[in-house]
C-alpha cells in the first residue's frame, strides 16, 4: 500500500525510486506465486485441494 501511495508522491526522486521497487517487487511476486502453487501441488498431503481454494 505503500508504495501505491508513493507513485503519485510530489517528489520526483521518490516517485520514480517507488516506480523501480514496484516493478522489483510485483517481478518477485508473480514469479514466486509460481513456485509456491507447485510446491503445494507436489505435496502429498495438500494436493490440488490449496490451489482451487
């Protein structure tokens, strides 16, 4: 939520620092979102019962 607020921030320097670790962070999300479904999916005890959840 953070750094939502601070993209529209007054301050170039702090907008355009907020733009480049927005982009940093939703890159590892999307990305880590991946490998933890298929974590879940390849343990035995979860199955597929997380992931359509």
């Amino acid at each position: 939520m953070r750094l939502t607020k601070n993209l529209s921030c007054k301050y170039k320097v702090i907008k355009d620092m907020t733009t480049r670790i927005k982009a940093k962070f939703d890159n590892y999300w999307n990305e880590y979102c991946v490998n933890l479904a298929l974590g879940c999916v390849i343990d035995p005890k979860v199955k597929l019962n997380f992931i359509i959840f």
